[in-house]
C-alpha cells in the first residue's frame, strides 16, 4: 500500500517539476531572445561603425575629409567588410548567432545632392578648424563688392567690343592726326584754351601704343612674363565627378539642408587654403584658376582666369574714370585733341568715351600684371592711383579669386575641387575615385539562431533583421 502512495507522489511531484522546469525556460528563453536581438543590433552597429573608421587616409591627410572609399563600386566593399566584422561579432555565448547577410539599404557618395553632401564635409571641416567667425566677415567683404562690381564680372573679357568701336573712328582719328599738324592745334585752342596739348596727346600716345600692344600679343601675354611654363596637357576629363550625368549628380537629392552664405564663404576659404594657384607656382593644373574657369588644360584656366580678371577691373576702373572729375575732363582734353575740329559733338563725345575705354583697358592690364607679381591693387581707385601704376594698399591676386569663386556657382565650385581632389590623390592612388566616397549609409544585417533552452510545446528559430547606420556628419 505505501509503494502505491509513493509511486503516485513521484508522478505529481515530477509534472510539478517540468512544469516549474518549463515556465523557467520559457522565461529564460524569452529573456534570450531580447539579448539576442540586442546582440545582433549592437552587432549592426558596431560593423557599420568598423567600415567608417577605414576612412581614406590620403584624403584626410591632404585635405581633411572623412570619406569612405569603396572601391568596388556600389557600396559593394562596404557590404563585404560590414559583413565581414558582423560575423566577428556574432558571438560564441548564449546569445551566439550566425549572419546570413548583410545588405545596403542606402547610401550617400560625396557627389550626390547636386555636390552639397561634399560641401557639407568641407563645411564640417572648416567649422572644426574654428573658422566661422572669418565667414560671417567674409560674406560681407563679398557681399559688399559684388553689389559693387555686379555678377557680369565672371564672364570673359572680350576685346571685340572695343576693337568694333575703335575701328569705326580709326579713319577719324588718323584725320585729325593728320589735321592737326597742319594746323598747329589753332582749332583745339579755340576750343579749350586752358589745357596742354602736348601733355594729353602724349597721354593719349601712351594709351594708343599700350592698347596696340595688347592687340598684339593678346592678353594672357600682357599681363604674364612666362606664359611658356604653363602646361598645355590636357585633362583626361572622362571620369571626373564635374563630368556626371545630371540624374547621377541629383542622386539623394535633398538629402541636405540648404546651406546660408556663411557655409559658401567656408567653402570658398576652404578651396583657397588647399587648392594652388599661379602665385603659388602652380604651372601644372592651376587649381584654383580652374575651379573658377573650369578648363581643359592649366594654359586655357590661366588664360580665362586673366580675362576674368581684366574684365573685373576693367568695369571697376571705368566707373572709377567717369567718376572722376580730373580724369574726365582730361579724356575730354584727348577728345578735343583728337576730334576738336570737326566740332561735332556726337563725334567728340565717341572719341571720348572710346579714351576712357581704352584707359580703363590699360589700366585693368596693368592692374592684372601687378596681381600676377604678387602686387595688391585696390578695389576702387581714387584719383591718385588712375596712372597705369600701383600704389601701396588693396587686394593681392588670391583676394580677387576669392571674389571670383564668391560670383562662381557653388555646385561648379563643388564638383570642379572634386575635380581637382580626384586628379591629385589618384597620383598615389590609382583606383581613387569622388563618386565612390561614401558619407552616410545604412546597413541591414539578417541574422539567425536557435533555441537554446527546452521550450514547450517544442523548439523555435529565430530569424532577426537590424539596421545600423553611420554618418561623418549629422544628415541621418
């Protein structure tokens, strides 16, 4: 009778056990399931965050960007090395798992959004450096001279105009050359008695000859002593990130907030640091000349950064001239030298007009060979400074190409320093290239693992997808 009672108890007792036993797995198992599902994003996390830490040390070094630099293409090497810590990091304790794969659910490459996720890793760069108080200072100086100078100051210069209306008075000029050393300048006298003839036609002598002489040799010539030295290869333009398609270029469009002027006055103090120019004895590419110009050789960018130049000042200098009073009444003088005696006021006031614009033509050619010497000329000249000589004072060459790249467009600007970035590093190496340097990206990682525990009513799989991201700025 007592075997009986105790082979009953031991029956009770041992479902009472597997039930304790089962609720305690289940708790166990479930608690495992949370950790594993934490382990495996901790895992996402973690991977993605081990990719961005290979950033292209060529690029940080020479120009202080963080880019990732995939050079398979298509975020293919990030999801390789992605995956290939994932499985480093699966684990070998209770919350072990296996990877399955890993997958790019999006990704940001330094061209997108029309070259503003490049702008804003400059920008990053620039602010990191403690230079956002240079900008908001620098926008002002920018500000205030493209008001002055107007945004037709980029364009090229171009003689035609003023060649077109010499040549329709050269007939009339050489008449009344001719004229006036048959008269003696009688008629001039009557015409002006106070002013010196011999002193203004030598002034007009010299402006004719300077203005011949830029005919000549054309401009580039006039203004630089070694124009052979400037290199005349030309880019392999194929593969630069300037030359993308427009959906290529617009790809994540949107992606990053506009930027204010004081972020375009980073990106432009950031291109003068780091690019070269003429004055810097850069023969080969001309970097800055050609972020402005964008050319096909260091020749051509020289060649169309000169005329911009001379195009700038010669509208500064012309407003300067028809403002003075002095210099105004002197090119009157040169008019009535010239043309007094027809006593035609149509034709004296062409003459005069076409004085001024030779002037300010000389003038700006010189201005520009000064800037090319490592001279400063001012923005606006007073009276005293209108004689085709410079004084002490004013802006250096770099300072009138920061005015340029401020009237140049910023996505040019971008995609041209990609441009330049590019053509440098790929002297080390070769493989390099802006489309693939990636900012931000988002990974999925899929993962698997069993059930470690019994658990009623039997065994269970687990099938896990997380994502983790990671971002050299704050655009996630």
């Amino acid at each position: 009778m007592s075997e009986k009672l105790s082979g009953q108890i031991t029956v009770f007792l041992s479902m009472t056990l597997l039930m304790l036993l089962s609720l305690v797995f289940t708790l166990l198992e479930s608690a495992r399931s949370e950790g594993l599902r934490l382990r495996v994003q901790m895992a996402a996390n973690s991977s993605i965050e081990s990719v961005f830490a290979q950033y292209d040390r060529l690029l940080w070094d020479n120009y202080g960007l963080l880019f990732f630099m995939d050079r398979y293409g298509d975020a293919a090497e990030l999801k390789e090395v992605a995956q290939k810590y994932a499985k480093k990091n699966s684990g070998s304790d209770w919350f072990e798992f296996s990877v399955k794969g890993v997958d790019t659910e999006k990704y940001v490459s330094a061209t997108d959004d029309g070259g503003r996720v490049f702008e804003r890793s400059v920008c990053d760069y620039m602010k990191k450096a403690g230079l956002v108080g240079v900008a908001a200072k620098l926008v002002k100086d920018m500000t205030e001279a493209s008001e002055i100078i107007g945004t037709d100051a980029a364009e090229e210069f171009d003689l035609s105009g003023i060649s077109e209306k010499a040549k329709e008075i050269d007939e009339r000029i050489s008449e009344a050359e001719n004229d006036l050393q048959e008269r003696e300048g009688s008629s001039v006298e009557t015409l002006t008695p106070e002013m010196n003839e011999s002193e203004e036609r030598e002034k007009y002598e010299q402006l004719r000859t300077t203005y011949g002489d830029i005919k000549k040799k054309g401009l580039l010539m006039a203004v630089c002593d070694d124009v052979e030295t400037l290199s005349e290869n030309v880019f392999e333009a194929g593969e630069f990130p300037s030359s993308l398609s427009s959906s290529e270029k617009s790809k994540n469009s949107g992606i990053v907030s506009e930027y204010g002027l004081h972020e375009g006055a980073l990106l432009n103090e950031y291109c003068l640091d780091h690019f070269d120019s003429y004055t810097d004895g850069d023969r080969e590419f001309m970097e800055l000349e050609y972020l402005i110009c964008g050319k096909d050789s260091a020749l051509a960018n020289m060649s169309s950064a000169v005329k911009r130049l001379i195009a700038l000042r010669f509208g500064l200098n012309f407003v300067c001239l028809l403002k003075d009073e002095e210099k105004d009444a002197e090119a009157e003088m040169i008019a009535l030298i010239i043309a007094g005696w027809t006593c035609i006021e149509g034709i004296i006031k062409g003459v005069k007009l076409l004085v001024q614009m030779i002037w300010a033509l000389t003038e700006s050619v010189d201005d520009v060979r000064s800037l090319l010497a490592g001279e400063s000329v001012p923005l606006l000249k007073d009276s005293g400074k209108l004689t085709l000589s410079q004084g002490s004072g004013g802006w250096n060459y770099k300072q009138y190409l920061r005015l340029l790249l401020y009237l140049t467009g910023r996505e040019k600007v971008c995609y041209r320093a990609m441009d330049v970035i590019q053509t440098k590093i790929r002297q080390s190496e070769p493989a390099f290239t802006m489309k693939n340097c990636i900012y931000a990206a988002r990974i999925s990682l899929e993962a698997e693992a069993s059930a470690m525990f019994p658990y009623l009513p039997g065994t269970i799989d687990y099938h896990m997808n997380q994502t983790g991201e990671y971002c050299y700025g704050d655009i996630f």
